[in-house]
C-alpha cells in the first residue's frame, strides 16, 4: 500500500533494543539525560560529515531499547560517522557492532517510530509506558532545538496514530502485570475494593508491588504480616497499615478481605486448617487469596472452602499470557492504522520538506528562466551574451534559493512559522504543490 508513493525522506534510525541485545548490552549503551544533552549537542553543533550537517535528532533510550532519530542528507553516511561518535564518547564497541545494531532509513525508520509509539516493538505488547518515553525524548530534544521539521511532523503523526490506534483497536487491553492480574481478579469477585482491607504475607518487593497497585484502587486498609516484625513495620509504615508477626497470622486473616503472600518459606504458611477455621469466624464472607511465592505459600486444599478464592502464580501468568496473545491478534488492525497515517505522512513530504520544496522552488524559477531567455533569445546577435546572461539568470536563482533555504531551516524548530513559510514560497511563486 505504502510503496505506491516511492519518494523518500532524509531520515533514519540507528539503534539497539530488547530484540537485538541483552539486558547486559542494554545496560552499557544506554544514555541518560546528561548524556544526551552533550550527544545532542555534539551532533547539532560540531559535527558534519563531508560537509553535510545533521538537521535534527531525537534520542529515545529506555532499559528496552536506544535509538537514534536522526534527519539529515545523506543519512546513509551521517549514521556510521554517528556509531564512531557514540564508540568514542561511551567507550563501548556495541554501537559498531551491527549483529546487535540496526538501521533502517526514510519511510521505513518512519514506519519503525511509528510500531514504537504504539507498543508494536515492545517486549510487552501494547504497553502505554512507551508513549511516554518517546514524548519525554521529543520535548527534551525540542527543548535543546534539535529537531527540525521532519521530525516534529513525524513525531506529531506518531501521537496521531498512538491515538488512533488505543481508541480503536484492543492492542492495550487487559492486564499484562501478574501483580495488577490479582486486582482484576478482585475487581470481579468483590466490585467494589474501597471497603476491602489487603494483608500482605512477606514484606519483599513482590507483596509490595502487588500492593500498590491495591492501593491505587483506594482499597480501606493495607497491613503487613512478616517473620520478623521491624520489616513488617517498616513497610506497613508506607501504607499506614498495621503490623504483625507469623505467631499473629490468624489474628491479621480474620481482619484481611483480599490475602497476598509472597514469603520465602518452605511449607505453607497458610493451612487449610487455619483457613477452615478463619472462614467460620468471618461468619463465611469471601476471602480471595493469591499466592506469588515459589515454592507455595498457601496450601492449595484451601480451594474445597466455601467463599475462598484462591489463585497462583501459574493462574496469574495464565491470564496474562491470555490478554498478551489477544494484544497480538490487535496488530494487523494496528498496522492498517499506520498504513493510512503512513500515506499521510508521504503525502506531507512530498509537499512539505526542506528539499521538496527547494526543489519544486528550483524547478519553477529555471522554468520562468528559459521561457524568458526563449522569448528574448532571437534579439540577440549570434556569439553575443546570452551564455553570460544564462550564467548570470542562474546565480540569481541560486541565491534565491538559498535565501529562502536558510530561511525555513532557521524556522525548522517552530512548525507554525515553518508552515507560514512554504505557504508564502507556494503562494509567491504560485507553485503547484502536487
């Protein structure tokens, strides 16, 4: 569909992501804000390859992924000059190698922003962080000026199809966190949370996390039970909750409506005979327990209870791997999406960038040239000036041109003056935009 338009654009992408590298890799050519701040500065001030001059950059760099977004003439030459920069400023040789490396140029580094604004090359599918990311790597680089026209329309036709595409396609639908899992199972045994009081059984990183996202659900209380009780204490100081200690688990289940446990013992720690024994006390009322810990923590004979809702790990991960594999039957309707903003996109390059226009600018003025010079020609005598006169008509037209060059890249960091500026060239010289 989109090969139909073949004009290109001065753009492309180098970069190493979750796909390509480990998390080891991942880790070393990563760029954080100070980082980017020289790199970009290096780039935009003190850099040029055969005289030719990068126009604008963008640097996306998350723990899943660095990319370099980059618009310039030659991009095919910018981009290995641009992997010796990063080899010398990093120290680090990855950026050279090209089996974890990679690049893609014009529409196809376009087409490649655009599965990354949308979560189509993310390890998790769907997932909303990157949106984002990229929005805070664009204003960062917008902020520095070092964008330029190119890449503030791609950028603003990438929040388009973001947009388009999380109104009308379920590529981010449904929980893809074993954590946030247990809060939908919740959502659909009790509706309504506000009134539930949570107990975490351990005071690790996992109860915790599971935790806050209870918490983000305004649930009434959240308390923690733990082996040893200044660990319990300290983390139900974060959730203004109450404490205990394991010889009080009967006490802390009696007062739990959702029980999350995520020890790191070798037996149960919950028992179904103390759990037949807590649901009489709670007069039968539904309790839901989930249980993170390898090996369990909650033993499984619980499920024969009435009103207990019991799920494991492998119950969670269940339902993840469930809403995953629906987010992946979404990405050929999200495809079609970017197929049409990809359309969009050429159409607005064809008219719109820097060398299109001086082109087309170009064009026309040589086009009023000979016509004239074919009017006038006969009045001159044979062997007279018309070379000279051509040479002379030329220049004039040359530095028209590169007025009206240095003109629109001195607007290329603000779209609106940039777009008042084509407007005025088409209009003055009455060029035919198609």
């Amino acid at each position: 569909m989109v090969d139909k338009l073949n004009n290109d654009i001065a753009l492309g992408v180098l970069g190493i992501s979750h796909k390509t590298a480990s998390v080891e890799i991942r880790e070393l050519v990563s760029l954080n804000e100070e980082e980017q701040k020289n790199i970009i500065h290096q780039v935009t001030h003190d850099f040029s390859v055969n005289n030719i001059e990068v126009d604008g950059i963008l640097i996306l760099s998350t723990c899943n992924r660095t990319e370099f977004y980059v618009s310039a003439d030659h991009i095919d030459i910018i981009l290995p000059a641009l992997r010796q920069l990063l080899v010398t400023y990093k120290k680090c040789p990855y950026y050279n190698d090209e089996n974890i490396t990679y690049e893609k140029f014009g529409f196809e580094a376009a087409r490649h922003f655009f599965n990354v604004i949308c979560g189509i090359d993310s390890q998790i599918v769907g997932e909303m962080q990157i949106t984002g990311q990229v929005k805070d790597c664009y204003n960062f680089a917008h902020h520095l000026d070092a964008t330029d026209a190119v890449l503030n329309k791609l950028y603003n036709f990438g929040m388009q199809v973001k947009r388009k595409v999380r109104n009308e396609t379920f590529l981010s639908d449904g929980t893809v966190s074993v954590s946030f899992a247990g809060v939908e199972l919740a959502r659909k045994i009790f509706s309504d949370l506000t009134d539930k009081r949570i107990l975490l059984v351990g005071a690790g990183k996992t109860a915790e996390l599971a935790a806050v996202h209870f918490l983000e659900n305004n649930v009434k209380a959240i308390n923690v039970a733990n082996r040893t009780l200044s660990k319990a204490e300290e983390l139900a100081e974060k959730f203004g909750g109450q404490s205990y200690t394991l010889d009080d688990l009967d006490t802390a289940l009696r007062e739990a409506d959702i029980v999350i446990s995520a020890t790191s013992s070798d037996d149960y720690v919950i028992t179904k005979s103390m759990m037949s024994d807590i649901t009489r006390k709670k007069y039968y009322e539904s309790i839901f327990l989930i249980d993170l810990a390898i090996p369990r923590d909650i033993d499984p004979k619980i499920e024969s209870l009435n009103n207990v809702y019991l799920y494991n790990l492998d119950d969670l991960n269940g339902i993840v791997e469930k809403n995953l594999e629906k987010r992946r039957m979404e990405i050929p309707s999200a495809n079609k999406i970017i197929d049409e903003f990809m359309l969009e996109f050429q159409k607005w390059v064809n008219t719109n960038t820097m060398a299109s226009i001086v082109s087309k600018l170009k064009s026309h003025l040589e086009t009023l040239s000979n016509n004239e010079m074919s009017r006038i020609r006969k009045q001159f005598p044979e062997n007279g000036y018309q070379k000279e006169i051509e040479n002379y008509t030329q220049n004039i037209i040359n530095k028209l041109v590169r007025q009206h060059m240095k003109s629109l890249k001195k607007n290329a960091g603000d779209p609106e003056k940039y777009k008042q500026h084509i407007e005025l060239i088409y209009n003055l010289y009455e060029i035919d935009k198609e």
